[in-house]
C-alpha cells in the first residue's frame, strides 16, 4: 500500500484515540467529548483516505464508481459522528432516537454496495451462489451465538420501546449483512487489503454488538477500549479498500461460470462454513443440559442453518452433475476427432488402421476388399483456386464416395488427397470391382467450386483379401498401394485444370 501523509495522520490519530480510553479510568479520566473529538478526527481522516482514493481512479470511471459507495459511507458515518459529538458535551442529554441513527443505518448501504463489487457478484453461477450461501451459513451461526448470549436477554429488558428494539435490531442485521459481504469478498479473491478489511469490519462488528447488549442493559460506558474497536475498525476499512483498488485485488480473474476452484490460501475460508456448523452442533448438544441455551429457540436456529445447508449441497450436487455431463460430452467430441478427419468427417487413417485390423483377426465367411483411392491432378485446384476451393472439394468427394456405396461401408480420408475404402460384405470379386466402377463414376461428374466448374478422377488400386485366410494387414495395404500406382500410371487422362 502506498502511505500517504493522510494515512500516517490516520494511524496516529487511532493510536492517540487508543491510549486516551486506556487512562479513561477513574478520577484521571480524559474528558468524555475530547475522546469523541479524536474518534471523529479518526473518521475525518478515514473519508479523506477514501477520497483520495477516489480521486487517483478519476481516469478509471468503473473503479471510481466501485470506490463510490465507501467514500458516501465514511461521509454519512462523519455526519452521523459529529452529530453524537454535540450530547458530549455538559448539561446535553442523550436522546433515545437522533438524527445520527439514520446516518449510521445509511452509511451501511455504501458499505453493502463497495463490498458487492469487491465480491464479483454480477451474474448467475453455481460457484457465486455456493460462496453467497457458505457465508450466509457463517451469518447464521454467528446471528446464533449472538442472540444466546445476549440480544434475547437484552430484548427482554424492561423499559425499552418497541422503535427502540427495532432500531437496534436493524444495527445487528446490517453488521451481519455487511460481515457476510465481507467474507463473501474473500471467498472470491483471497488478498491481504481484503484480509485486512474484514479484520476491521470484525472489530466494528464487535464493538456493535457489544454496544448493543450494553446499552440495552443501561450499563454502556462511553470512553472506554469498546470505543477503539469501533476506531480501528474505521481507520482498518479505509486504508484497506484503498489498498485494493490499488492493488486490483477487486478485480476477479476470468473463469468458466460455474468453476468451483479453491487456491492453497483459500483453505481455511473454505472450512469457515463448516466450522460454524460444528458451533452450532456443539449449542444443539449444550441445549439439553444447560439452561442458558434454550432448547426451543436453538432447534429454529438448526433448521434454518440445515435448510441452508441442503440448499448448498442441491447446488453443488447439480454442478457436479452437470460437470459429469461435460466430460462426458468433452470424452465422446475428443473421441471423435481422434479417429475422425477434421475437414471431411470421415474416419481418418488411425481408425481405418484399427478396423483393418480388427477385420483381418475374426473368421471371415465373405471375402474382403480394400480400396485405396488417391485423387488425379488435384494440385493444380489448390494452386489454382487456392486451399479454400481444395478443401471444399476435398468435402465434396467425401460426400460422394458416401453417397455412392452402400450404407455401411467404411470410408476414410488417409491424408492429403487419398482415400480408402473398405468393404466386408461382399459376395466376390466382382463386387468390388462394381464398387470401384461406382466410385470413379461419382467422382468424374463435374465438380462446382463457387464459380468454377472442376473435373476430377481417383486412382482406384483393389485388394481383396479371401474368405476363410489369414491375411497380414501390412500386405494387404501394400497391394492396394500398389495396384493404385499402377492404375495412376497407366490412365491416359489423369484429370483436367479447372475451368
């Protein structure tokens, strides 16, 4: 992080507010109102921290909005602050219900929306949700152990308004929310300022909710160690959402909607959800044998976390599910372009081999045929009309050769411009030779290649391999490639240019 003058003020100015609730003791203490005075200078720095964070990304209007919502937030929390500065003061009262508290309760909202952006929540994906639901399982727990320990019985306090237990109930559930938000940022890009700026909501969270059950009691004493938290806890959140906009860590890499990935580091937030739920077991268990957690109260927290819980793991099954199905599909596409031609669909040279094979080693009652094809005067295609019209002819003799032979026939591209066929039903000789005849016939017919007409041949060299013999596939491809050699050689017109 790079420190400015602002920071350092920052940091001095918490340490000053630190060691005045220190000696805040007895006959000796510090005056009340000096001690909110430098927790308001705390805040003053805080929002200028923010704003000059905001001013340094004036050229970058996506993270200056992004930054936005902290510097509206420290703003607010400044207005609300010095607001409560003023019943500091001898002979002031303090109100039950000020202006302050609907400053405080906004400042959230600013805070809600950074951390939102800090957290990369802005589309659907099975990882978002299962990060937005682990955190909610965090919530839950800690709304538990918070409401055991002190919010009921400080609810159940006599004396205190309905607006009254509304308001501070509304404190506890934006602390919670913003906590949440807070450990969702996390999840989703583990880096120090966001480390660090959880740290710092934890203690104002802390310092809330202790505040809360004080206050609710009648025995909040202001000036004390509680103030520091909420002090530190400032001064912690804005030079760490500085510190990531400088550092990019807002910026969330790019991966496949729906990945689930944890990094080494992120390990331990990743057994956070699952560490609250054994809190929350070992209070179920607590609840049958100690008083102080109440049975009934406690069995409406499990179901909620359990509903939470099922509602994760719905997720996750569906992902993993769905997962499944893409290997599945990723197994059967690489499948097919291992043993199949790119260009022409067709079997390629690997999976002619293997069904050669395979034919040649089982007893054969018909007798088998090879025919290797290798295309007459299809060079000058591609010098002529270039790769492109190659290829698209090369498409075209695929299509015909399959059009041309029974259903059935195996047919594949060897490479280049040569072919083979393969033919395992036939009654004789005669009809592979009925079969090369079919073949030269469809290639002959003129070829239309955008505005060209071309007029292509094959080669045909035939091989049979008799019923009931074993045969060596290695010869049975050299014949083949033998006797289409010597058709090439001996055609008279081995093809024609384009036209």
């Amino acid at each position: 992080m790079k420190l400015t003058p602002l920071h350092v003020l920052l940091l001095l100015s918490a340490t000053l507010h630190l060691g005045l609730t220190l000696v805040n003791t007895g006959e000796s203490a510090a005056p009340l109102w000096a001690i909110d005075a430098v927790f308001l200078v705390v805040i003053a720095l805080s929002f200028g921290v923010a704003v000059q964070g905001w001013l340094a990304e004036r050229r970058r209007p996506e993270r200056q909005r992004g930054l936005g919502g902290f510097v509206v937030s420290m703003l607010l929390l400044l207005l609300a602050e010095a607001w409560t500065l003023r019943y500091d003061l001898p002979g002031r009262v303090v109100p039950e219900i000020s202006l302050a508290d609907p400053l405080y309760l906004l400042s959230y909202l600013g805070m809600a929306q950074t951390l939102m952006r800090l957290s990369g929540l802005r589309g659907w994906s099975v990882g978002a949700a299962v990060n937005l639901l682990d955190s909610l399982t965090v919530m839950i727990v800690v709304a538990e152990v918070a409401w055991l320990r002190f919010l009921a019985a400080a609810l159940a306090e006599p004396g205190i308004s309905p607006l009254m237990r509304g308001i501070n109930l509304t404190y506890v559930a934006l602390d919670l929310l913003v906590l949440g938000l807070a450990l969702l940022a996390l999840r989703r890009r583990f880096s120090p300022p966001l480390l660090l700026f959880g740290v710092g909501m934890l203690a104002f969270v802390m310092a809330d909710f202790q505040y809360f059950a004080l206050g609710m009691k009648g025995t909040y004493r202001a000036g004390t160690l509680l103030d520091s938290l909420w002090a530190w806890g400032t001064a912690a959140q804005a030079c760490a959402i500085v510190w990531a906009w400088q550092t990019r860590s807002w910026s969330l890499p790019r991966t496949p909607a729906g990945t689930l990935q944890v990094a080494r580091r992120d390990r331990v937030l990743v057994l956070l959800p699952y560490l609250a739920m054994i809190v929350s077991g070992f209070l179920l268990l607590r609840s049958g044998v100690s008083p102080q957690f109440p049975h009934k109260q406690i069995e409406i927290w499990t179901v909620a976390l359990f509903v939470v819980v099922m509602l994760r793991q719905a997720f996750v099954g569906w992902e993993s599910a769905r997962l499944n199905q893409q290997l599945a599909r990723q197994a059967q596409e690489l499948h097919h372009l291992a043993f199949h031609d790119a260009l022409t669909g067709l079997h390629n040279r690997a999976a002619f081999e293997d069904e050669l094979q395979r034919q040649l080693h089982v007893p054969r009652p018909q007798p088998l045929a090879l025919l290797y094809l290798d295309l007459n005067n299809f060079k000058p295609v591609n010098d002529t009309l270039g790769h492109a019209a190659g290829d698209q002819a090369l498409a075209q003799v695929a299509q015909r050769l399959q059009a041309a032979l029974p259903a059935g026939t195996f047919v594949a591209r060897l490479g280049g411009d040569e072919f083979a066929v393969l033919l395992t039903s036939i009654p004789d000789e005669d009809a592979a030779w009925a079969a090369e005849e079919q073949i030269r016939a469809a290639l002959e017919r003129p070829m239309q290649l955008g505005e060209h007409v071309v007029h292509l041949s094959a080669a045909v060299g035939v091989t049979l391999a008799p019923a009931g013999e074993a045969v060596v596939p290695e010869i049975l491809w050299r014949e083949a490639d033998q006797a289409m050699y010597r058709v090439k050689h001996s055609a008279s017109d081995p093809g024609a240019l384009p036209s």
